[in-house]
C-alpha cells in the first residue's frame, strides 16, 4: 500500500500548491448548491404513491386497515394493500363491470355514504389484508343484498384480485 500512501500524498501536494484555498472553497460550495438543486427534481419513480393519492386527494392514513369506515360491507383482499388504493385497481387489472353497493357512516361527519364495492380482475388472489364486514348484507337469494360473490363475472378476465371501496355519494335519508 505504500505505493497509493505516495501517489495520494503527491497528488495532495500537487493540488495544495495549485489551487487556492478560496477556489476550493467556491467549488466545495457550488457542489453543495448544485446537489441541494439538483437531487429533489431527479426522476424518482413516484407511480405507485401516484396511484394511491391522486392529485388534490390525500391519502387516507387508515384505508390499508379492515375497521376503515368505508369497509363496513366490503368481502375481500383491500387494494389498498395490493398495489391499488382505496379506489383504484392495480396495474394490470381493472375494475369490475358490476359491484355491490353498501351504505356506511363516516365517523367523521355522522353521515350515511354509498360505497361501491367493485372487484379489480384480471390478475390471481392478491391474497393480503382479507377482512370481511357485511353491513347491510343479506343471503344469496337476495343476490343484489349479498357481497360474497365474484363481481369479476361480468369482465374478460373473472379471476379476482382484490376489492375497492369507491365513494358514490352521501344516502337519501329513508322517509
Ligand atoms: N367480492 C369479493 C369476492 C370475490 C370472490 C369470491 C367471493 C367474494
């Protein structure tokens, strides 16, 4: 190693007497500038957050949870957990043509929403954060009142990946 000890020390020496204390505080400087500029604008790849909250929606922070309000009739795998959001499929499926619809209150505001539960196809199991909550459901002769079923019938592909829960809008009251 005595050999790189040398070449370092001359190569020291060498810059020592060449460059002056105030070039290289200007250049050390200018990196920093340039970094501090530069590194927030790299492309970062941001597509998955993207599809979690897009623009001028924030993000829930509890939607990836089973006692999430909008949950409150959803039989499924949360997309959420699965590469989607809470109202977005993940790449590569698509939402089903047909849904069941739920009514939930948001603790929030104390209000009633219908909630569509559509089924992203096109893609096996996604096999995590399973819940099961059935408000509102009834057996399967009532088949429009019964969420256990694959809303993926209708689409191309039935295979079933995960379910959304989507925001129809706020429910009549009952008269
Ligand atoms: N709607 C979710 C689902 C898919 C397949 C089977 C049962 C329930």
């Amino acid at each position: 190693m005595k050999w790189f000890d040398a070449f370092f020390e001359r190569t020291s020496r060498r810059a020592a007497q060449q460059v002056s204390r105030r070039s290289s505080l200007v250049g050390i400087g200018r990196l920093l500038v340039g970094a501090a500029l530069t590194l927030p604008v790299l492309p970062f790849d941001r597509v998955a957050r993207a599809a979690d909250a897009p623009p001028g929606k924030k993000k829930e922070p509890d939607d990836g949870q089973c006692d999430y309000w909008r949950y409150c009739a959803l039989d499924g795998f949360l997309c959420s957990c699965c590469g989607g959001s809470v109202s977005t499929c993940p790449p590569g499926t698509e939402a089903s043509k047909v849904a069941w619809i739920g009514t939930c209150r948001n603790p929030k505001d104390g209000k009633d929403y219908l909630i569509s539960y559509n089924d992203c196809c096109g893609k096996n199991s996604c096999g995590r954060c399973l819940c099961n909550f059935n408000l509102g459901e009834r057996p399967a002769y009532r088949m429009g009142l019964h969420n256990d079923i694959n809303w993926c019938m209708a689409n191309t592909s039935t295979m079933f990946h995960c379910t959304t829960a989507v925001l129809v809008g706020e429910a009549e009251k009952a008269s």
